[in-house]
C-alpha cells in the first residue's frame, strides 16, 4: 500500500512539474511574442488560409491551442478579428497543437533530455530574474526545463506492468470491448483534459501512458480524440460575458471539435489504419509516434473537411448565436479580462484598438470642427448650426474623457501582471498617446466654444480672415490623417522626419495667422474680435502638436 501511496505521489508531482512548466514555458513565449502580436493580425485578416497558418503557427510556439483559442475569442471581443477570420485561425490552432505531441515523442522519448533539463531549469532561472530586455527568454528557458523534467519524472513513476501478468490481461480485456472501448477512451480523455484544462498536457500524458503500456495503443488513440473536445473548455468560459461575436468564435471550437471527433470515432479503425499505412514501423514498436501521427492526421484531416465551408459555418453560428442591434454605447467602461491562458501583452493589443478608436473620435471632431469653419463666413445666420456643433462636441469630449480614465485604468492593470521591459515601455508610450488624445478633444471643444462666442456676441470674422485660416487647417488635418493611419504600427525615421516638417509648417503658418490679426488690430479693427481669431488659431495649432507628440511616441514603439 504505500509503495502504491508513493507512487501515486510521484506521477502527481510529475504532473504538476509538467504542466507549470508548460505555462511558465508559454508565459515566457507570449511575454516575448505580445509586442509583435499586432503584425500577426495584419496577416491573420488577409486570407482563410493566411488565417489557418497564423492559427497553427501561434499554437506552435506557445504549445497551448488553449491559449491560441482565449486570445482568438479576446480578439473578437475586442472588434480586432471577424468572426470569419478567427474560425481559420481556430483550425489552425488545432493542428498547430500537435506539435507538443510530436516534441515529447521525438524528444522526450528518443533522447536523454533529462540531462539538459536542469541545466536549462538553472539558467534559465538566472535569466528570468536578472534585469534585462530579454528577460523573458529566461522564462522560456525555465519552462522548457521544467517540463522535460516533469516529464523525466512521469516516465520514471510509471509502474513496470511486466511484473503484474494480471493486470495486463485486464488491460487487454478492456482494448478487446471493440467500439465500447472506443468510447470508453474518448470519455476518459475528455474528462482527463476538463481537469488539467490543457488538451497538450493531456496528451503527453497518455503518451507516456502509451509508453509505460498502462494503456494500449487503442485506447490512448481514443483518449487524443476525447481530449480534442475538452481542450473547448477554456474558449466556452472565456466568453461568458463576452459580445455575441466572441461567444460566436466559442462556439465555433466547440462545434469544430466535437464534428470532427464524432466522425473520426465513427471512423477509428480504418483511420488507425491509414495512421498504420503512413507510420514506419508498428505500434506496439514505436507508439508515440504512431499516436503524434494520429494526432496531427486528424486534425488536418478535419481542417481539411472544414475548410471550404468556413462562411456557411459562419453563418450557423450567427444563425445559433444572435448578433444584437446595440445602440452605441453612451457610458464607455472597459473590462480588465485576466486569464491564466493568456498574457498581460494579449490585453495592451486590445487597448491599443480602443486607442486607434479613440484616434478616429479625435480626427471625427475636428473633421466637424473644420466642416463648420469652412462655412463660417460673415454673411448668413450660424447660431444653429454653432448650437449643434457645441452639443456634439461637449458629447464627444465627455465620451473621450470617460475613454481617457478607462483606458489609464486598464493599462495600469496591465502593469500590475509580469510585463517584458518592451511592453513596459510601450504602456507608457500609449499613455502619453491616450492624454494627448483627451488634449486634442479638450481644443476641439473649445474651438467650438469660441466660435459659439463669435456668433453670440457678433464678432464674426472676415471673409478674408477665414480664406487665410483654411489652409492651415487642413495642413493640421494632414497631420491627424497621418498619424492616425499609423496609430498602433509605429512610424520609421523617414516619417518621423515627415511629421516634423508638418509640425514646422503648421508653426509658421499659425505665426502667419496671429500676425494678420495683429495687423488688422493696428489698422483699427474690432480687438475683441481680432483675439478671438487668435484664439481660435492658436487652439488650431494645439491640435498639431498634439499630433506630433503621438508621432514621437510611435516612433519608439
């Protein structure tokens, strides 16, 4: 009994050692890829195939489709991927999971890796504590070590089954029960991954499982497919809560996986067949490789059978789960999402799409800032249309400082979690973005103030005064273009160099401006209305330099 007890002991030990270095392994990966995570979705919206090997590489890497699948459902919430796009990515994510099976087969099983394992555990370690910009390759080398060793001590407490003849014909009593013990093995690896919340984990379990021979080649086949449907688990409770776009993306991991499981369970032997057919070798010589085989064969396969039908796949989804015709909303709030699935640097991505929606609510003002100026003249009533332009603008400024506290709050939350030095510091650049953001409502606004002013007190401005004043605003309207069709990518020296030629000729032609109205001061007209126009030039002109302190920003990103 206590050899039983200890033994016992050890397999959980080898588990947990297993499955912590896998997450501290993934961490580090994510840590290290998040900064570069915004290129990943410029690829990702191109195609269904681009989508598909996106999908497939992410999981590779971070060897978690059930990460690869919370960040796909976080992306949809946040409006970053279509629902189109992210069942590709989906499908991607399933086959990219078969990588972990072949690393422990050819890796795990095939070479002394235990004899690295804690050299890499030690230096890693080291890594991961010192202060330096690749920190997070340390973590990565940490968890690589971690989880051979795990994996070391798991082959090591499996019990030896040559010395219980019993227990063996038991087992092959079992693999004998035909379809039952297809069935059998599928419940059980269902269950085996909603515990350990990692369909990877899972499976390199049952393959060293497979290896000690505690479980025949059958049956562990059928715990991989059971496996495929409980790795949904953490996509389903990352979208409780969600828009209906992401319980969409959710849904559609769930059905991908459990269509594709019934119709390989319905299938099993000539698909071991076909495994059989392509594998050198047969099982019971080699069967970690033939179970990777199995693995990868029918995920591929099913993406195969998936693939041509992604839009009416999509449309059942849409049709299962309603889109719901919400108003926009007039209270903005953005909800920390923290997941053990994912990363900090999966949550800045999504508040700089909040941010490039906040660029586009900064450039809308002042696109209707300069809309009524173009028609401010000396001739013809403006009292209702400056009503309007004061009521929209003092609703968006408020929207935008409500955008302003939210996102402070959520990036603030960011930095509070394990953060690499590259997203530390784009944390800070993207709050100096967000203030300078918030600055550029506040002159919007208080243009229209000024110009709500003018009307009221009848100190309207010349025609003249107006024809010299549209150039230089649609110099600063250049600018706002510019910067926001880089908001969120960064921008290279030439364009830095770019945006500060801009900021120059913005500068002398607000010098232009005042010295007109200084002139015209001089000649003897109204002064009251001279320094307003003034005013209004010089608010103008805030907007510029607003746009050149994002510039700067973003060249740093």
């Amino acid at each position: 009994m206590a050899t039983i007890i200890s033994m016992l002991f050890k397999i959980i030990g080898g588990l947990c050692l297993f499955l912590y270095g896998m997450k501290v392994m993934s961490d580090g990966i994510q840590q290290s890829a998040g900064t570069r995570m915004r290129h990943v979705l410029g690829f990702m919206t191109g195609n269904r195939l681009a989508a598909v090997t996106t999908g497939f590489a992410i999981t590779a890497v971070i060897q978690s489709s059930s990460a690869a699948t919370v960040m796909v459902v976080s992306f949809v919430n946040a409006g970053l991927l279509t629902l189109t796009q992210a069942i590709g990515v989906i499908m991607g994510a399933n086959i990219g999971t078969t990588v972990t099976a072949w690393v422990v087969s050819l890796v795990g099983f095939s070479l002394k890796i235990s004899s690295l394992a804690l050299p890499a555990v030690g230096i890693g370690f080291v890594m991961s504590m010192i202060k330096w910009k690749r920190q997070d390759l340390g973590g990565v080398l940490l968890g690589f070590g971690l989880l051979f060793l795990g994996l070391d001590f798991l082959t090591k407490s499996m019990p030896d089954l040559s010395a219980h003849p019993l227990l063996l014909e038991r087992i092959a009593q079992v693999s004998r029960m035909g379809f039952l013990t297809t069935l059998l093995g599928a419940g059980i690896g269902l269950v085996m991954t909603l515990v350990i919340h990692s369909s990877s984990a899972a499976t390199a379990i049952m393959l060293t499982m497979a290896h000690g021979g505690l479980i025949t080649y059958d049956i562990a086949a059928a715990m991989i497919l059971g496996a495929n449907i409980g790795t949904t688990i953490d996509a389903a409770l990352a979208s409780i809560g969600t828009k209906p776009a992401a319980r969409q993306a959710a849904l559609v991991h769930v059905l991908f996986n459990v269509i594709g499981t019934a119709w390989a369970l319905c299938l099993f032997r000539p698909l071991l067949a076909l495994v059989a057919l392509v594998t050198p070798g047969v099982p019971e010589g080699n069967i970690t490789n033939h179970l990777a085989m199995f693995h990868t064969m029918f995920n591929v396969m099913n993406t195969l059978l998936f693939f041509p039908f992604v839009k009416p796949f999509a449309a059942l989804v849409s049709f299962l789960i309603k889109d719901k015709d919400d108003t926009p909303q007039s209270v903005y709030h953005l909800e920390y999402q923290h997941s053990t699935r994912s990363t900090p640097e999966l949550n800045i991505i999504r508040a700089e799409k909040e941010i490039r929606d906040m660029m586009a609510l900064s450039s809308s003002m002042f696109a209707r800032v300069s809309e009524v100026l173009s028609g401010f003249r000396e001739e013809g009533d403006k009292t209702a249309a400056v009503d309007a332009l004061v009521t929209e603008m003092r609703d968006k400024e408020e929207y935008a400082d409500e955008m302003r506290v939210e996102l402070t709050r959520f990036l603030i939350e960011c930095t509070r979690q394990q953060l690499s030095h590259q997203s530390e510091t784009k944390v800070y650049q993207l709050l100096r973005i967000i203030s300078d953001l918030e600055d550029m409502t506040d002159d919007c606004y208080s243009v229209s103030l000024l110009l709500e002013r003018s009307v009221k007190k009848n100190l309207l401005f010349k025609n003249k005064e107006m024809e010299a004043l549209a150039p230089y605003v649609a110099q600063v309207e250049e600018f706002l273009s510019f910067v926001k069709d880089h908001v969120g990518q960064g921008i290279t020296t030439e364009q830095a160099a770019f945006a500060g030629r801009l900021e120059d000729t913005i500068d002398k032609s607000r010098n232009k401006l005042r010295r007109l109205g200084r002139k015209r001061i001089e000649a003897g007209e109204d002064v009251r209305t001279e320094l307003l126009f003034i005013d209004v030039v010089r608010r103008i002109e805030k907007v510029g330099d607003y746009c050149y302190n994002i510039a700067e920003a973003l060249m740093r990103s």
